[in-house]
C-alpha cells in the first residue's frame, strides 16, 4: 500500500468504500470535543460519515471493527496501541481553523477548501509540514511548551501575553455544566 491513498476499508473481510474527503472527517474531530455529544452519538458520527450508505451493509457485531478501521484511516493509518495516555491536547480544530487553514494553504500552494476532493491523508501531510515560521506554528510551539511546563523564552512571553485568547485551549462546557457555571456566576458575582 505504499503511495497509495486508501479508499476503502476492510471490515469482516470484505471491502467498503469510504467517503475519504478531510471536509467529512473534521466533523468527526468536532464531534469527538462536543461535550454534548455522547460517546455512542460520537461513533455513530464517525461510521455514518466514514461509511455513509455502506453503514447499513456492516452488521452490529462488525460494527466495532468498523470503527477500528474508520479510526485507523482517521488516524492516517498509525496505530499506537503502545500508548499509555492519551496525548496532550495541543490543538482545537475548531478553535484553530483561523490559523490552520493559511497554514496548510502555504503548504499546499493553493486554498484547498476551493479544491474538491481533498483526501484526508494529503491533507493531513500538508499538515504536518507546516513550517516554524507561521502563527500556527508559534501558538503551537507555545502551547508544546506549557504542557510540559518549560519556560517560554521572552519574545514568547510576550506573544503570549497579548494572545492570550488565541494561545489557550478554550474549555467546552456541555449545556447542563454551562447553566450551572452561569448560576454560580449569578450567585457570586
């Protein structure tokens, strides 16, 4: 398979095409931050739109081999069963569209969300070669740092400090934890 962009998963051994396009797996990396969305919403989300119509195809005890391989092609085809936590959250893909997509542009030398049909892996390569000298690149090197608690240099500080709001992971609240925020903000001012 190598060189070779997959279209396709296989799932109790026969072959499914799947809707391969990054515009149909950002929305399943939304799901997966929505606090309101449970996690049987969060993979129902994530087959239907991998899948599409074959999902009806793929009986109920194949299902969750289904969503190892949807998982898989998410995942760009790593696996890392050897993962002992799940990793720092380093980026939102909501939160950071504003600064993701002149990244990957550059990258790719076009504004791929006027291009159809852009395979989630090309763009996830595009991705993952955004260079060091972009504001991605420096929120993303700032919020590296923090997470391990290594201190910013000064010109980092200082970024920081006047980008705040874009620099800080914001935290979702669920509807439910939302209104009970609110209330104690009422309470006490």
């Amino acid at each position: 398979m190598i060189g070779r962009l997959p279209l396709a998963l296989i799932v109790a051994g026969k072959e499914y095409p799947i809707q391969t396009d990054y515009r149909n797996i950002l929305p399943i990396l939304q799901a997966a931050n929505d606090p309101d969305c449970s996690p049987r919403e969060q993979l129902y989300i994530m087959l239907k739109r991998i899948y599409r119509d074959q999902l009806d195809a793929i009986s109920k005890e194949h299902q969750e081999e289904a969503a190892k391989q949807a998982q898989w092609f998410i995942d760009c085809g790593r696996t890392d069963e050897n993962r002992k936590k799940p990793p720092v959250k380093l980026i939102d893909w909501e939160q950071d569209e504003p600064l993701i997509f002149p990244a990957v542009n550059r990258v790719a030398g076009a504004e791929i969300r006027c291009t159809p049909n852009v395979h989630w892996w090309t763009f996830m390569g595009y991705f993952m070669e955004v260079g060091g000298d972009g504001l991605l690149s420096t929120v993303l090197g700032i919020r590296q740092k923090m997470s391990k608690r290594k201190k910013l240099e000064k010109h980092e500080m200082e970024f920081y400090r006047n980008n705040k709001a874009m620099c800080d992971i914001k935290k979702r609240y669920s509807a439910e934890e939302q209104v009970e925020i609110d209330r104690y903000k009422k309470l006490f001012g």
